[in-house]
C-alpha cells in the first residue's frame, strides 16, 4: 500500500524453502522474543514496548473474511529496527517504498520500527493487518499458486477496503486503455512507485467488486472449492457463474459506470480550482451589480443641501414679508 492508501507500500520478497530460523541478530544488534497468543515477535531489546503492543493488536483481530477464526496460525512477525536489519531478512529484494513484508513460506511478516513508520497506529495498523491478511489466505491454501491481482486485492480488503476517493485514477486509465491486465499483475507486479499504486488500486477494486456480488459468504465458499478442487478459474466459475474473462470485462464496466467523469472530475484537483475561479468570478460580478445599483440609487436622492436652498431667503415662520 502507498501514496493515498498509506504512508508506504506492502512488498513480498521471494523466498527458498519453506523455513527460516528467527534472526539471532540483525545489523549487528541482537534480538529477542516476545511472545503473544498469536504471534511470536522477534525484535530488538529497544523495541520491547512496541512489540508488547503488536501482540496485543494481533490478538485482537477480527477473524479475516472468508478464512476459518485462527489463521493464519503460528505466524511469527520481525520488527526490523533499521534498514539494513530490514533488507537482511527480506534479501533486500523490495522496493524502497515498502512499508511491510509478508513471507508466507516462512509464515512471517516483516515490519520496519526504525524508519519513522508508526507500526501500532494509523497507516502502520493498516500494513500490519494487511500482511497479517497474507499470512492467512495462505496458509490456508497451502501450496497453491494464488494469482497477485487477487492475493493483494484480498489483504487490502481485508486490511480497510477499497479507497473509492482514489477511483477516479483508475477509471482515467481504463478509459485511456492504460490499466493493466489481471494477467499482468499475476506474471509482474510494478516496482515503480506510481505504476504499483495503480496495481493496488486495480486489485482491490476488483476484489471489492466480486465481494460485492457474493459477500463474506460466496468468498468462503469459493476459498473452500478452489482448496478442494485446486483450480482457480474452476472454483471462481462456480461460485461466482462467470468465466475470469467475463468477470474482467464487467468489472471494467463497472468501474467506467460506478466512478464516471463527474466522479473524476469531482475528485480532482482541476475541477476544484475551476469551481472556485467560477465562484470568484460569481461573487465579484455581484460586487460589480450592488455598487451600480447603490450608484443609481444615489443619483436619485435628494443632497443634504440643494443649489436652490438658500437658508438666507427663507422667510421665518409668521413674519410678513
């Protein structure tokens, strides 16, 4: 997640075999456990308040939508305290801009306490649930390849929702043919800042748009088939009655339906400052209107002391000329 989402973007490095020791040390400092109900935090000594505090928050997350309560299960998290610490267990194979790492392989999620990021609040939360919704869609479906418009889609659904104030990006580069392929983001996804925040965008949209249809409901059951059956495209079939061709191709209608011009526009920083240049100009064509109407109306008014009164020739009251 980045730019108007959060303060920074949830990678996921690649990874070899299917454990991984918790780090002794990192970057030279050593580390220690703290263990939680769900978790257990690897973390240097400093950080021992912080990841009291992510225990707790782990402990309290509402069951991710379309699992079983508990998964992801015997998930371990690192509170990386440097860069350098960061790039160390991740292989430093992520983006500059990231804000989390999850590795479902390892079953561990990766968060940064020393580069100004807020890891108990705010974006920080967000990233954290995030991940955390990683480690569970996988390690319910196990070994199986899950496309990476869906697997992103899902753990920013699950991490907040689809930020509908950022949809007028995405229905611009529908509407100029540049939003990528689900196809794409499966074989690619984007290192590049801008083009990753459309990724995000993209893929959660379109998740939001299929829970839309079905709810938590037809989510659970389509986890359920593609685990059983194995198939993707098989699975979303039947569950959702439409091939991943089709689906693509109504959620582009959607999206160029649902979040028109006049929703682009309303949310973009041009249309505001010609709102506010026609009520400028509104307002000082009134300003212009009252004064020559108070003009007029003083041209009509008799003055405090007209050329023809003379007070000298006045004659008083009662006295004969």
């Amino acid at each position: 997640m980045l730019g108007s989402f959060t303060s920074g973007a949830a990678g996921h490095a690649a990874a070899q075999g299917t454990e991984r020791p918790l780090p002794d040390t990192l970057d030279g400092v050593a580390y220690v456990t703290t263990a939680s109900a769900r978790a257990m935090i690897r973390h240097a000594e400093a950080d021992q308040r912080v990841a009291q505090r992510v225990g707790e928050l782990i402990d309290a997350f509402a069951p991710l939508p379309g699992l079983p309560p508990g998964m992801p299960e015997g998930a371990h998290v690192v509170l990386a305290h440097s860069p350098n610490a960061f790039d160390q267990i991740t292989g430093g194979v992520v983006p500059e801009w990231r804000a989390g790492v999850a590795i479902p392989a390892w079953n561990t999620l990766v968060m940064p306490t020393g580069e100004g990021v807020r890891v108990v609040d705010g974006e920080g939360l967000r990233t954290l649930r995030h991940e955390w919704a990683h480690l569970g869609l996988s390690g319910y479906l196990g070994d199986l390849r899950i496309p990476r418009w869906f697997n992103e889609g899902y753990a920013q659904w699950a991490s907040g929702g689809f930020d509908a104030a950022g949809a007028w990006r995405l229905r611009i580069l529908i509407a100029l043919g540049r939003a990528p392929e689900m196809e794409d983001l499966t074989l690619r996804w984007p290192t590049d800042r801008e083009e990753a925040r459309t990724a995000y965008l993209l893929a959660a949209s379109a998740v939001t748009y299929v829970l839309e249809a079905g709810g938590e409901a037809g989510l659970a059951m389509f986890l359920e088939r593609w685990r059983a059956d194995r198939s993707f495209d098989d699975a979303f079939r039947e569950t959702f009655g439409v091939t991943m061709g089709q689906f693509e191709e109504d959620w582009r209608r959607h999206v160029r339906q649902r979040y028109g011009w006049l929703f682009v526009l309303s949310h973009s920083a041009v249309f505001w400052l010609l709102l506010a240049l026609v009520l400028l100009f509104m307002v000082r064509g009134r300003q212009r209107r009252n004064r020559e109407t108070m003009a007029r109306l003083r041209a009509g008014e008799l003055p405090d002391a007209p050329a023809w009164w003379d007070p000298d020739s006045v004659d008083p009251v009662g006295e004969e000329s």
